[in-house]
C-alpha cells in the first residue's frame, strides 16, 4: 500500500526513514571544510543531494529502492549541513558543487548520475555545466536557477513542520549544534542572491535533465520549471500530481517511480 504523510506530521515526528547500516561512510577534507558521506549498495552509483537546511537523512525513503534497483546510493552532506563542517566563508553553490566533485575523486567515481531535491537540485545543474563528462545526467526536483523562479515566501504548517525537524536533526548530527540560527541565516543569505544563470548559461548543459515539479511546490513558480526544461537543450518536464516540495517524503512511491524511471534511462 502507498504511503502518504502529506501534512508532515510523521516526518517532523519520527523524520524520514532510517538510513541502512554502512560500513562505507567517512569524510573527505576539501576546501575549508570535511565532507560527510555514505554509499550503499552496488551498480552504477547515483549521488543523492539533499536540499537546504536538511540533510542526507532525508533521503531515507530513497536509498533502499535505489539499492534494491541494483544502484550504489551515495549520500553528501552539503558543507554546513548534517555531519559536514564549514569554514567562515558564506555558502556558494558553486563551492558546495565542488566539494562534491572532491567526494567523487575520493570514491573514484568517475561519473554518476545526480538526484538533487532543492538546493540540491541546483547543485547538480552546476555539476553538470562544469564538469559534464563526470554527469550521467540531472534529476532536478523543486528549484530554481534565478531569482525570478521563487514565489513569495508564505510559511505554512508543512513548511514550520520541515523547519521544526531540520531543527532537531542540526542538534543531533553537526559539529557545531549550538549555531542553528547562524546556520539559517547564512544559508538565507545565499539565497537572496544565488542561483543566478541566465538563459544563455542553460544553453551550455548537455546531459540528460529532467526537470520535476509539484503540483503545490510552495517555493518554486510552475513557469519557471517550464522555463528551464525548455532552454536546457536535453531536459524534459515532469510533473508530480498531488504533493508540494517536500514530495520525497510525501509520497515516496510516487517520486521514486518517476526517479527509477529516469535512472533507467540515463544509466541503462
């Protein structure tokens, strides 16, 4: 039977589902900052970039479809985020793109194919216009490229139950549990000023896109998902019926449909 916690109430109580037991998991020192991941499973690897203020634990609804698909997951904390640390320089995400790029050197993956959720999903897009040959290709969930692609912020009880439990898990896994507040502000403060490609810069990405967007997405304007599927030259458009941003724990079956389907795709 199909889950649903739509409203998130399980999540902001219970959070995503437990990640499976590793033994593959470490950090890689790079740039300022030590690097969280994880891997699980075997196959082609598919890197999984969780969305800001969150952390690689979100992805639990995930890891064991792509593990039982024959896929070696491999999870990151973004810098600042969950286990990873950072230094005092603001939050980029071409800096994040990059430490990205350090893990793979350091599992030796050569290419992968990339799932991004939010501020994920921009970070793969930058992998994918600066490294393309180490990009399989881009499964963009619930983001923007540019300023224009936000709607007006409007705090709803989903979104104050996803902010309650980023919250709770920063206390529980960062190197620094007292900064939570620093940690949102700095993280706002990249926000207000980035992603910022034009149209002209999509042109430049040639690997496989698809672009996916809810239905009830509370941060991202529908035209904009339609705009970036039709000026990256590779890129489709899907839509996910029913669910908002936070459609990975909303409906897992639903989104890791729609993920293995693309997967099967670019990694066949």
């Amino acid at each position: 039977m199909e889950s649903h916690d739509d409203d998130l109430k399980n999540f902001e109580a219970h959070g995503a589902a437990p990640l499976p037991v590793t033994s593959d998991q470490g950090f890689v020192d790079h740039d300022g900052a030590r690097i969280w991941y994880a891997t699980y499973g075997s196959g082609s690897p598919v890197i999984l970039l969780h969305g800001g203020l969150g952390h690689s634990g979100n992805w639990g609804y995930q890891v064991s479809t792509l593990v039982s698909s024959g896929y070696r997951a491999v999870l990151i904390d973004s810098r600042g985020h969950g286990r990873s640390t950072r230094d005092r320089r603001p939050f980029t995400y071409e800096l994040m793109a990059s430490d990205v790029l350090a893990v793979m050197g350091a599992l030796q993956l050569e290419k992968t194919a990339v799932v991004g959720w939010s501020d994920g999903a921009c970070i793969a897009l930058i992998l994918a216009m600066k490294a393309p040959e180490r990009v399989a290709g881009v499964f963009f969930f619930g983001c923007n490229m540019d300023p224009s692609g936000t709607k007006e912020f409007e705090p709803t009880p989903i979104v104050d139950r996803c902010f309650r439990r980023h919250a709770k898990d920063y206390v529980a896994l960062s190197a620094t549990p007292d900064q939570f507040n620093v940690f949102v502000e700095a993280v706002g403060q990249m926000m207000k000023s980035e992603p910022n490609y034009s149209a002209g810069d999509l042109t430049h990405i040639h690997v496989p896109v698809a672009i996916v967007q809810s239905e009830y997405d509370e941060f991202i304007k529908p035209e904009h998902a339609e705009y970036l599927a039709r000026s990256i030259p590779a890129a489709e458009l899907i839509i996910l019926s029913g669910v908002s941003h936070f459609a990975p724990l909303q409906r897992p079956e639903q989104f890791n449909g729609v993920m293995r389907a693309f997967l099967g795709k670019v990694l066949s």
